[in-house]
C-alpha cells in the first residue's frame, strides 16, 4: 500500500465525513468536561459573545466545527509570529494556482486548494487580533484581496469552460459576487449596516470548494448526472449566481430601508 491509495477521492470524502463525526464526539466531551473552553475558540472566531448566529446556507455547526479544527493551525501561526498581512497575501497567491488548476480540468485538485486557501484568509483576521495586529491597512488589503481572489479563480473557472454557453454563467457569478461585497461597502461608507445575505464569501468559497470535490470525484469515477458533463460543477456555480443575485437584492433592500 502507498500514499495514493490513500488519495481515492472515496477515502478523501470518509475522511472528512469521520472528521465530522469525531469533532461532534469531541465539542460533546469538551463541553462536558471544560464548557468555556469550545465556546472560547468559537467567540475568538467570530468576535461574536454568542458565537455564530448569522442565517446563511451554511450551518452554525459546520462553522463551529471549522473554527474549532483550525483553532490549533492558528496557535501555531501565532508563536512562529507570522503576520496577518503575509496570510491574506498567501492566500491571494494560491488563487492563482487554484485558477490554474481548473483551467486545466482539474477540478477536486482545484477545490481543495480553494478550501485550504480560505483557511489561509478566515486565520489571518483571526491572527490579527490575536496578536493586536488589527489596523485599517490590513483590514484595507484583506478587503481587496479577497476580491481579487474570487475574481481569478473564477477566471480559471471561465477559461474552463470557454467557448461553452457556460462561461456565461460563470461571467454572472462573478459580477454577483462582487455586487454583494459592493452593495455592503457603499452602505457601510454611509454608516447603514447591511450585512446580510444567504450568500456571502466564505458560503461561495464553501459551495465552490464542496461542489467541485463532489464533481471531481464522478469524474474520478465517470458518473454523469442526465449525460452532462460536470454537471455537480456547474449546477454549483450556478446556484453561487443566483443566490449572490438574491444576497445583493436583499442588501440593497435593507439599506433603502434603514
């Protein structure tokens, strides 16, 4: 047995499914034993007293449960003293590579580089404060950045699929997404807080990242959905459009109104 026995797409999918299943087991002795303990990596990462309580399509325990698997990538991150600001550039770095990984197909290698390159960003917030980092440059580059980053993966995901009708699609989701952060932005310039939506950037790079390991993992095993190609990819994508559509809408709603 060698390494790429353990890279099956199969063996990849149980692994995160028994790492789910072990985290419950684990918040459930956590809580038991040390109470304050979970909830404070959870408070840390949301700088939130009562954690995370946002209404979006991803769950409060999914985000539970990320925080508390990275909470000790962040403890090391802090005692190497890495700044907040080579993070955010990091993960601006590998979006270039993920963009380059699906314009050439391939796509479960691609959304594991999105998953992992979020990470990237989720910790350099989280290190900033930590460390008493946080400034208005950092906040400032973090803010660019992130946009850039959706920007060329999704690029990597236009050239994919370019010349099809699909790259289309692909071109709304882009203009979606940047709405939704737009429409936040030039409220908060106008001190109104608009920050809701079903679909916000860690729900994209969510769906992104989990819909192209489901896609890449038929192709694995060349299973197709109603004879399309790529069909969990684009159903995905395409789910990203129109719900961004509707995030920016109710942004855009909800400022009128305040």
């Amino acid at each position: 047995m060698n390494i790429s026995d353990f890279l099956q797409p199969h063996i990849i999918f149980l692994s995160i499914l028994a790492s789910l299943v072990l985290y419950k087991f684990i918040v459930f002795i956590s809580r038991s034993s040390s109470p304050g303990q979970f909830d404070e990596v959870v408070r840390r990462a949301t700088k939130n007293p009562e954690g995370y309580t946002d209404k979006t399509m991803i769950s409060n325990t999914f985000k539970e449960w990320w925080a508390f698997v990275i909470s000790p990538v962040e403890e090391m991150l802090i005692k190497s003293k890495i700044g907040p600001n080579v993070l955010t550039s990091i993960s601006f770095l590998v979006s270039f590579l993920t963009a380059y990984l699906y314009a050439n197909g391939l796509i479960m290698i691609a959304s594991i580089f999105v998953l992992s390159g979020s990470s990237f960003d989720i910790l350099d917030g989280r290190v900033a404060r930590m460390t008493n980092q946080v400034s208005s440059k950092g906040a400032f580059l973090d803010s660019v950045l992130d946009r850039l980053s959706e920007i060329v993966i999704m690029f990597g995901l236009f050239a994919y699929f370019f010349p099809a009708y699909f790259c289309y699609v692909v071109f709304l989701t882009i203009c979606f997404s940047l709405t939704v952060s737009y429409v936040k932005s030039t409220a908060a310039n106008l001190g109104i807080d608009s920050n809701t939506g079903m679909m916000q950037r860690p729900e994209r790079v969510v769906f992104l990242g989990i819909g192209g390991l489901a896609s890449g993992i038929c192709e694995y095993y060349q299973i197709q959905f109603f004879g399309i190609e790529d069909f969990l990819l684009m159903l995905t994508i395409s789910v990203i459009a129109v719900f961004s559509l509707i995030s920016t809408i109710q942004r855009i709603l909800i400022s009128i109104k305040n």
